[in-house]
C-alpha cells in the first residue's frame, strides 16, 4: 500500500524473500514543471537475504550491498522540458538521461495501417566512462553494441504498447548515458518506460487520445553470479568479473520480454539459471514501485 504524507511517500509491500521490506520514496526539488512533475521519487532497497544463507556471509560486495539488493535508485521526470516526456535516471553512479518524441507519421511500410510505432536511439557521452570515449559520430558509424542496444530498448517498449490505439504516430526513445557503471542498458529500458508513459498521458491530456495505449510497465535489471555467488543488480567491476551475466526484460504482470544470459567462464546450469531470474523477479518488483509511484499510479 501507498502512505502519503507531509514527508513524502512511502511504498511498504513483502520483498521477495522470506522477511518484509519497506521502501522510502523522498520527496525532493528537480528540473521541470512543478504542475506536471509534482514529484521526483528516490528509492533505496533495504531487502536482504537471510543471514543464515551462505552467499549473505561468505561474500561482501565493495559497497556493502545484499546478493539480493538493488543499488540505489532514482527517477526524476520533467528534466527536460523540452521533450513530451523526459526522466533522467540514476541507478547509483549509472544515470541515463530518457527524453520521449511524439512525432505525426509512421516509417513508409506502416502507412495506412492505422498502427503506431515505437523506436530507440542510444549513445554514451565521452566521459560517460573513465577515459573519454569518441563519439561515434566522429567514426562515421554506429557500433555494433550501440545497434544492438537500441534495437533492445525498442523492443522492450514495443511489447507494451497498443499500436492501433496509438495510432499513426511515431514514438521515438533517446537514451542518452550521462556517467556508466553497469547496466546502462537495463537503467535505459527502466527510465524510457517512465519518459514514455509521460509522454502518451501528455496526448490524452491535450485530447489526441481517448486514453494512453501503454498496456502495462516494461522495467529491466541485471543479474549475475561472481566468485560462485548469484548477485542483483550488477556494478561494472561486478559485471566485469562474473562467471555469468544476465540480462532480464520483464514486464510488470510478470511476464518475460527478453533474456540475456552469457557463461563468460564455463557455463550455467538450469538450476542457476532459475535462480538468476527469481533474483530478478524480486529486484524488479521493487522498479516496478519506483515507476508507478513517480507517474503517481496507485
């Protein structure tokens, strides 16, 4: 359930293990229009496995987190006021500026279906990373990991919304990496979801639409397991040492868009592999409240 009260809100509900988590949301100042974006909502996990586990006491991560905890993580929308949609996400030290495009039309081969479309870009800034990275306009081309990102977060969103109920148009995704450290692709799914439903409740809003085609929220998250411990939410010194690093897609009924699963050093069992996506589960769970409290969705 929901509290509202003069010090912001808070999200109390079971997380996935066997004891009960409650989840502050604060309430602070942000960038955008204070009648549209009332709120920029901040959550940081508190679940936690059981202590008597042997991954809770034979493992430490360098900050100090559960096997099963997420990094901290924040959604500010209205950051850019601009865009019909904008959130800038932050997952600890990961921040993807999300900014959503509502443009009239469709590519050639939907004309005339009276279906709708919904696409991504994806670029790191050049210090997004520890030493400067070239932007790939200065290549000449995009990369193949930037393709397949992108190609990733189109997906992801696409699953989730009504195309004829949208209509000709065109929804176009920028996610734009600001400073990396693991999972920007997850942190650009989750924040463009958010920019995105700002962006079709702006349509209703202004009477293009009878009501949003967003079906339900789409979020990601990383897993993996390191030195033979299955981990939440992966670091980039984390994600740069796993035995297996796992990519999950999951929409909020629970439903599975898209898996990313890689043995980087010998490979998984089916068993593992079942654990890798209940931690998953459990982590995205607590996105999934992150999400709707910031679009204020009960």
């Amino acid at each position: 359930m929901y509290l509202a009260g003069l010090t912001g809100l808070v999200c109390i509900f079971p997380s996935w293990g066997s004891s009960f988590g409650s989840f502050p949301f604060r309430e602070t100042g942000q960038p955008g229009s204070p009648e549209r974006f009332p709120y920029n909502f901040s959550m940081t996990s508190t679940s936690a496995v059981d202590p008597g586990k042997s991954a809770a006491t034979t493992f430490f991560r360098k900050d100090g987190r559960a096997p099963n905890q997420l990094r901290p993580l924040t959604l500010t929308p209205g950051f850019v006021r601009t865009a019909e949609g904008s959130v800038l996400i932050s997952v600890e030290h990961t921040r993807v500026l999300c900014n959503a495009t509502i443009e009239n039309g469709v590519p050639g081969w939907l004309r005339n279906s009276g279906r709708g479309w919904v696409t991504a870009e994806y670029a790191m800034l050049p210090r997004s990373t520890v030493t400067r990275t070239a932007r790939e306009s200065e290549r000449g081309k995009i990369g193949g990991r930037t393709h397949e990102i992108q190609r990733l977060i189109g997906r992801s969103l696409r699953s989730v919304v009504d195309m004829k109920a949208l209509g000709e148009r065109t929804v176009i995704l920028d996610c734009d990496v600001i400073q990396a450290d693991g999972g920007t692709r997850t942190a650009a799914i989750t924040g463009a979801c958010v920019a995105l439903a700002l962006a079709l409740e702006a349509l209703v809003k202004a009477g293009a639409l009878a009501k949003s085609p967003l079906k339900q929220l789409v979020a990601a998250t990383s897993v993996g397991i390191v030195e033979g411990v299955p981990l939440l939410d992966l670091c980039y010194e984390e994600d740069s040492q796993a035995e297996v690093d796992m990519n999950v897609v999951m929409t909020a009924d629970g439903g599975l868009v898209e898996t990313q699963a890689t043995a980087e050093k010998g490979s998984y069992s089916r068993a593992q592999l079942g654990q890798l996506l209940d931690l998953a589960e459990g982590g995205l769970n607590e996105i999934f409240a992150a999400q709707k409290a910031t679009l204020g969705w009960s």
